[in-house]
C-alpha cells in the first residue's frame, strides 16, 4: 500500500505555517507603526502646543513689524509715481522693503511651524518668491509685486488664523486635551503591545500545532521503521517469537514459531486468541500431552499463559519433539512469546542421566538386592534429616542383622545365603512407608529409615512392621529357612542428629539387643527421651494390661521321645494389645516389665493361672500334665517367690512336682546367693526347676553342679543348626550327654523339623518342644490338640523314617 510521504507534507506544512506567522506578525506591526505614528504625531504636536503658541504669537509680532515695514516699502513704490518707477525709486523701495523683510526673519518662524507642513510651504514658497523679487528685480512688474504682496497677506492671515486658533485655548484646557490625547496614546500603544500579543501567541500557536504535528509524524516515521526492524529482528530469531495483544489475539509471530508447531500453522493468523489457537492445535493432534484429557491440557495452558511471568514450561509434541515456552506480559498487557525446541538438549540430558544414574547406580547401590549401600543410606538420612521439621519430626534408623546368618551361608550355601538376601530386600521394601528408605548396609545387614512427625509410637510401630518382615520362613526352592533379626534403633533429634552417628547409634544398641536376645530390638540409650517415653507408654499399657486381664496363656506342649506322650506344657505369656489391636511380642513387653517391676505381678498372674490350668487337665485330659512357667531374673532377688509359689500351688491344688519353673543363667548374675538360695527352697518344696536356653549364658559347669537342675533346655539357636552342622550336632549331643551325667532331663527346643526331632531322639534326649510338635497354642486350639493326639502322626512319621532304610 502506497502511503503519502510525511516528508511532502513536512515540506509544505512548514513554509505555510511560517508565512502565516509572518504575515501576522508584519500586519501586526504594520498596523502598530500606522497608528502609533499617527498617534505620535498628533501627541508630539500637542505636546507642544503651549510653546509653540507662545512662539507663533512673539513671531507674528515680529512679522507683523515686518509685514507692516514691507506694506509702507509697497505703498512707497505703489506712491512713487506713474509706472514703471525709475530704477532709483525702485532700488530705494527694494533696500527698505529688504531691510523691513529682514526683520520678518522668515527662516526662523518657519522653523518654528515645522510641524504644519502645509503652512510651512506656504512659508517656503512666499520667501522664495520674495526672494525672487529681489533677486531677478521684477520690481517693474507690478503685477508680481502685487501677488507677491497679496501672498504675504494670505500668509499673514494663516499665521494670524494659527495664532488665534491656538491663542483662544487656555493652557489649563490644552493641558486636558494633552492628557486626553495622552490616555488615547497609552490605549493605542496598549493596543498595539495586545495586537502583537496576540499575533506572538498566534504565531506561538501556530507553530507549535505543527512541531506537535511534526513530532507525531516523526514519531510515526520512527514507529514504521522500528515496526520493520523488529519484524527483521524476529525473523531472524533461531526460537519462535509470538506476541499476543492485550485482548490475547496473536499480533506477530515468526516463522520460526509456525516451523515449531506445523499441524497448527496455518492457524496462526493474526486476531486469532490464543485459547483458539490452542484449542484448534489439540484438534489438529499437535500436542501429545492432550492427548488423555483435552479440556484439562488447554486449561493447564490457559492457566499457564495467563500467569506470563517468564517462568519456564515444557510442551511435548506428538511428533516427540520437546518445546520450552517462556512468555512475559508487555507493557500494555499482551504477552510476548519465546518458543526453543529443546528436544536435542532434552535427549543428551536424558542420554546423560541415564548413564550418570547407572554410575550412581554403581556407586550407591548394593548390586545383589538393589537395596542403596551404607554410603547411600548415610547420604539419603541425611537429606531426610534436613528436610524434617525441627518441632515435631523425627528419623528413626533401624539396623537389622540377620540372626546366624554365617550359618545360613555355610549350611545351605552362599548361593542361598544370596537368595535369603535377596527375599529379605524384597519384603523390607514391600513393608517401608512413603518416605521410608530400606539399604543393605553390610553383608548381613539392612538398614531402614522412615521419618515420622508428632508421635513416638511410630518407632514401635516401624519396629513391628520390620519384625514382621521375618515371621515367615524364607523359601529358596525345597529349602525353608527360618531368618530372625536383631535390631538396634537410634532416632533424630533423640539420640543423633547426623546420620553418620545415628547409624553407630543403632549399632551400639543392636550391640545390646544381641547380648540382651536374638530376635529382639532395642533403641539407643535408656536415658534419652524417646526410649523414655516409649517406656512409659509401654508400662501404662501393660499395667492397663494387668488389670484389664489382657494377659493369656499360650501353651505350648512337650513331647517325651521315650514313651511317646505329651509330658508337659510350657505357658507362654500372650498379650493382644486392643489399642495397637495385635499381640505383642513378649521380647518387646518384657523386657520393660523386668525394668519395672511389672514383671513381678505378671509372673505372678503366670504362676496363678498356670497351676490353675495344670490342674484343670486332669480333669480334662485324665492324665497329669507338669506346667512350666518363665520367671524373670527379678523374682530370684526377692525372698518372696517362695511364699507366692507355695500360695499359687495352695490356691490351685496342684502337686509341686507339676509345676516348673524355668530360669535363665541370667537370675544368678546379680545376688547369686539369694538365688541360688530361693531355686534352693523353691526345689525343697517340690517344684521342678530347668535351665532354660542352655548354651547361649555362661553355660558353666559350676552352676550345672551348685543348682539344684531338674532340666536343662537346649537354646533353640542349636537345635536349629543340628541338621546341617555337624558342629552344632556334637555340641548338643554333648550338651544331653552333660545333662544325663548331673542327673538332668534334657529337653531340646524350637525343633521345627522331623529331623530334628530324629536327630535329637537318635542322641537321646529326652524331650522336645518345638513347632513341629506344636505352635504355642491358645483357648480351644490347645484343647482340640490334645483331644485330637495330635502328636501321634509325627512320631510316626518320625518312627516310619527311622525304619526305612535311608
Ligand atoms: P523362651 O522361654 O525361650 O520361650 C520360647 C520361645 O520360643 C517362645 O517365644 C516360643 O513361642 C518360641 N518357640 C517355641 N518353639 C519354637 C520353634 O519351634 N521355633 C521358633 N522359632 N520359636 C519357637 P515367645 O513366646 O515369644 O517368648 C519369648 C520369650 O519371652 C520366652 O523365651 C521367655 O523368655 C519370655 N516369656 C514368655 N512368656 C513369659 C512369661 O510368662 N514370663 C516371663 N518372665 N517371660 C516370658
Ligand atoms: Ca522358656
Ligand atoms: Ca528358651
């Protein structure tokens, strides 16, 4: 489209505008001399006018004088005869008509009436003619004389005219007229000053319309050519430029930016709305990200454009290729575009972490479990530690070692032992909370962190989980394991606040709960809070426990390999706790009530309801069943034992000899004479006393000879190992044989296999306690076991594999 030049119409603008100014300006002042001359003059004249007055009238009289000298000089010549005179008569008359005119001093008066040009010439023009007269001797013409005179005469009348115009005025009155004139002066010169005001302002006006004209014009000009700089410049983007104006239709784009998008570019036209562009993009299949949910991708890319507040999105296409937009709002409320495809930096990136997360992989990670390693957990915890909330967060670390599992490797052998690794992994993963963080921390170690808020109760909780973990067997193939850990527990802010040092925390308790029992867990220093406090929780529950009767009895039977027959049962305490609606461990709850004293009132519950129970069996079985009841250390610093087991036996009516008491060689470490003395009065009165887990204390033949032992009670931890240790084969059959020279029974538990129960019948021990005869049984499962001789099959099974020749 042709548009006219500004520069055209610059150029005939300006000289219009100046010649408008200038012709303004000129009339103005045109008009201003015209009436100011006038006015001056007519004031200059005024002004005058008194002297002037004064003048005129001293001059005429001097002409006056004169004129009359010259009127004598004329009637001289007039009178001096017949015409012409002689010449004598006429030089005689002209020296006095000379001498007369001398005085009439016509310069002078002239002079003075300079201001009345008409008089003035008047004047000029009778000295020239008289003048004239004199000079050329005309004298002899009368005639000239004659006009001459009569000239004078006319002259002297103005003169006199003059004089008395002026003579007749006052002074007071010219006075007047003088400031009236002089009022009308200022007024014209007012005027004049506002008249050329005005054509200054006009002009001013004038001129200034066009320079904002031309400023605009220029302004223009400048518009159009950055307007083509600009679209230059965009074209020349490498990345899509778009600009939407303040109602969001597209203003400009680039080609580049119609390159980026080409199902949509033939969309891209400008007035159309960004919300049509997009939506009509979707229809066309552009992006692959609306592909599930249209509606919901324009409305992410509405709310997107609308922030336009430079921060950064990335579009997928659905050609594959990656779009980074970044838009910004304008000045007058549009939005400016940028659009890069990124889809090469997004691959090499891709490429990159790939490889990057593989040698982290490497670095980090255990390979057999694809568990972390120490140093991932370590560097893991302690990001979680940094982002935990200082006021109620809290890091729990458990660290968990496998229960033998240098045993598991050599007996089944490392590809198993690999395996178990492996199960182990898998279902600490399975059980970890959002958040939670399971590692293989050492060969035989894992370690778990779960951050919790607010409640201590979650370590217990975690702590149950993980236990849980290991209740069931470990299959590989025909083989099943039994795995149990030992953990130690450390949490942030209680016990440490880097990771580094919570792991060493848990360590030292795992330390601990090794020494305390396998399968057990213990946290981190008794003096910190959270123990505390866990503590406490946990002796509220219990004594709740106590006086809500939330104690049971588990019975657990013992088999005689001798005869056959079941020759006891062994109570086991079971607590369901209602709150946490599950049992509870006794090695969790126990140990809390031994450092409370509880465990004085539990046991002495057992003790109660175990006679109690023993006695029931006669009646019910019809046979005599000895029960055996745990005992804490605790009761054997207490003379009072003694008096509450003969009340028990009173209470209930059972014969001492069907009451037995197990004991650790823990109960002798503090007061050993004190309890050496109650084992001593409790084995007087008749009841049975057997060490229990025999192998894994002090094990020293001191006690075994000093005590009073009816039983000793192979720890399950070898019975477990007999099958496949030859080791562990001799040491028990080492430890029936101990039994059988003091004196002892001997009783083998946590057999869980026929073999073992073969084994442990082909070395002459004497009982058996374990899974395999029988799970610690509850209520009616107890009593429908022994109805049924449930026994009965696995000595026979035992007795058929004996015989078969293998
Ligand atoms: P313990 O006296 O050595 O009891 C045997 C534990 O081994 C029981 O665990 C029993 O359930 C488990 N057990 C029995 N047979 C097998 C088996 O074949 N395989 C395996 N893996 N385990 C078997 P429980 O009931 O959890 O008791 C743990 C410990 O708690 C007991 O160890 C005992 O020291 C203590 N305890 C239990 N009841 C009482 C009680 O009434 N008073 C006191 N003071 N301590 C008790
Ligand atoms: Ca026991
Ligand atoms: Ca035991």
């Amino acid at each position: 489209m042709m548009t006219r030049s500004p520069d055209t119409d610059r150029q005939e603008r300006q000289p219009r505008a100046a010649m408008a100014t200038a012709t303004i300006v000129a009339m103005s002042v045109t008009i201003g001399i015209f009436i100011f001359e006038l006015t001056s003059s007519l004031y200059d004249l005024q002004a005058e006018m008194p002297r002037f007055g004064v003048s005129v009238t001293l001059e005429l009289s001097a002409t006056q004088r004169g004129i009359i000298g010259l009127d004598h000089a004329l009637d001289m010549i007039r009178h001096t005869g017949p015409r012409p005179a002689t010449l004598d008569q006429l030089r005689r008359a002209s020296d006095i008509l000379f001498v007369r005119l001398k005085g009439f001093d016509g310069d002078h008066t002239i002079n003075r009436i300079g201001n009345f040009p008409k008089l003035r010439t008047e004047a000029d023009g009778i000295i020239d003619r008289i003048d004239r007269v004199f000079e050329e001797g005309t004298f002899d013409d009368m005639e000239g004389f004659d006009r001459l005179a009569a000239d004078v005469d006319r002259l002297m009348v103005r003169f006199d005219s003059l004089y008395h115009r002026f003579a007749n005025h006052t002074d007071l009155e010219v006075h007047e007229h003088q400031i009236k004139l002089s009022r009308m002066h200022q007024l014209v010169i007012w005027v004049i000053v506002l008249l050329l005001g005005v054509a200054a302002m006009a002009g001013f006006l004038i001129s200034h319309r066009e320079r904002v004209i031309e400023r605009q014009r220029r302004a223009e000009r400048l518009l159009a050519r950055e307007q083509m700089r600009l679209e230059e410049a965009v074209e020349s983007l490498n990345d899509g430029f778009v600009l939407f104006d303040k109602d969001d239709r597209l203003a400009i784009c680039n080609q580049r930016y119609r390159d980026l998008y080409p199902r949509s570019a033939h969309l891209m036209k400008p007035g159309i709305t960004f919300r049509d562009l997009i939506r009509l993009g979707i229809e066309a299949g552009e992006y692959s990200d609306a592909v599930d949910d249209p509606e919901g991708f324009l409305e992410m890319r509405m709310e997107a454009h609308g922030h336009a507040d430079g921060r950064v999105v990335e579009q997928k296409l659905a050609d594959g290729r990656t779009i980074r937009i970044s838009e910004r709002r304008t000045a007058d409320g549009g939005i400016v575009g940028i659009r890069s495809d990124i889809s090469e930096i997004r691959q090499r990136e891709e490429a990159l972490a790939v490889s990057e997360k593989r040698y982290r992989f490497l670095a980090s990670y255990d390979t057999l479990t694809g568990l972390g390693n120490r140093a991932f957990f370590s560097d893991t915890v302690e990001c979680m530690l940094e982002t935990l909330p200082p006021d109620d967060g809290r890091t729990i670390v458990l660290l968990l070692d496998i229960d033998g599992f240098k045993e598991i490797n050599d007996a089944f052998g490392h590809k198993t032992g690999d395996e178990t690794l492996k199960i182990i992994a898998n279902r600490l993963l399975s059980t970890m909370p959002d958040g939670g963080l399971a590692a293989r921390v050492g060969a035989d170690q894992f370690a778990v962190a779960v951050s919790s808020f607010g409640e201590v109760d979650a370590l217990r909780r975690v702590a149950d989980a993980v236990m849980k973990v290991f209740e069931d067997d470990v299959v590989i193939g025909d083989q099943r394991l039994v795995v149990s850990v030992t953990m130690g527990i450390a949490a942030c802010p209680d016990h440490a606040e880097h990771a580094d040092e919570l792991l060493s925390r848990a360590d030292l308790a795992l330390y601990r709960a090794k020494q305390v029992s396998r399968g057990s867990w213990m946290i981190y220093d008794p003096e910190i809070g959270l123990q505390r406090a866990l503590r406490r929780d946990l002796e509220v529950s219990i004594r709740r426990a106590l006086h809500e009767n939330e104690f049971d009895l588990a019975l657990q039977p013992k088999l005689s390999l001798g005869d056959g027959e079941v020759c006891g049962v062994e109570a086991l305490l079971r607590w369901f706790d209602p709150y946490r609606q599950q049992y509870v461990n006794p090695g969790e709850f126990i140990p809390v009530a031994e450092s409370s004293n509880l465990i004085l009132e539990i046991d002495r519950h057992v003790i109660r309801e175990g006679c109690t129970r023993a006695m029931a069996f006669r009646d019910r079985y019809g046979c005599d069943l000895a029960i055996a009841v745990n005992l804490s250390g605790a009761h054997f610093r207490r003379a009072q034992l003694v008096g509450l087991v003969e009340d028990a036996l009173a209470a209930s009516g059972l014969p001492s000899h069907l009451l037995e008491i197990e004991l650790t060689e823990g109960v002798l470490v503090h007061d050993r004479r004190l309890s050496e003395s109650i084992i001593q009065r409790l084995h007087d009165i008749g009841v049975r006393i057997a060490l229990d887990d025999f192998g894994t204390g002090y094990s020293s033949l001191a006690y075994l000879r000093d005590l009073p032992l009816d039983r000793l009670k192979i720890d399950r931890s070898f019975v477990m190992k007999i099958e496949n240790s030859p080791r562990d084969q001799s040491i028990v059959r080492t430890f029936v044989n101990l039994g059988h020279e003091l004196g002892m029974k001997v009783i083998a538990e946590g057999v869980e296999t026929i073999r073992q129960m073969r084994y442990l019948h082909d070395i002459g021990c004497d009982d058996v306690q374990g899974y395999y005869i029988a799970r610690p049984l509850i209520g009616e499962d107890f009593d429908n076991w022994m109805k049924n001789r449930s026994w009965l099959p696995m000595l026979e099974e035992m007795n058929a594999a004996r015989q078969s020749p293998s």
